[in-house]
C-alpha cells in the first residue's frame, strides 16, 4: 500500500492553447499533448485533492533511463515544482527543444 495512485483518464480542453486533449487510454492523461503544459490539481498523483489549480509550466524535459522522458513544471501560481512521465503522443519537437536546454 503506502503510495496512493489514482487513474483518472478523462479529456480536456487545454487553458494554455486552448486544444481538446482526448483520453490517453493505456495511462491517465496528465497533461496536454500539444503545449505540454498541465494544472496543478494534484497531491499524490490522479487524487485532484491540490487546491492551487495553477497552470503547470513545462520548464525542461528529463531522459531518465528507466522511464523515459520526464517533463519538469513549475506551477505558475504557486511556483512547485511537479514532474511528469511524457506520454507517446506528446509534441515531440517540444520535448526535444526542452531537452536540450539543460
Ligand atoms: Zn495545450
Ligand atoms: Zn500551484
């Protein structure tokens, strides 16, 4: 037990572009695919218990070996900091573009 995860899949319309994100399917849907950008709604992952509701800025992308690539954000409203794993259709030349700038 100890970890708490919740899978909630569920389409959105994006606020930073604006896109309807639809379901993720094989994972819950984190973030947009498009912009990347994703809302600050989480304590522990999918429980939507944080209150802050900010706009999570994607400010650069990890290549972790085991998991891929990792989006680092930064809540604009609160200024946490929050990753996440990238999903397989995320904006590729963002991710990369955000790679390279560490
Ligand atoms: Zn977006
Ligand atoms: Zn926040």
């Amino acid at each position: 037990m100890g970890r708490k995860f919740t899978k909630i899949d569920e389409e959105f319309i994006c606020e930073n572009c604006g896109e309807k994100i639809e379901k993720l399917g094989y994972t819950c849907r984190d973030h947009c695919n498009h912009c990347l950008y994703s809302k600050h709604v989480d304590i522990n992952p999918g429980d939507r218990e944080e209150t802050c509701h900010g706009l999570l800025e994607p400010i650069m992308v990890e290549l972790d070996s085991k998991k891929g690539y990792v989006i680092v954000y930064r809540c604009q409203k609160c200024g946490a900091i929050r990753k996440n794993k990238a999903a397989d259709d995320d904006n590729m030349d963002l991710i990369i573009k955000l790679t390279a700038r560490n």
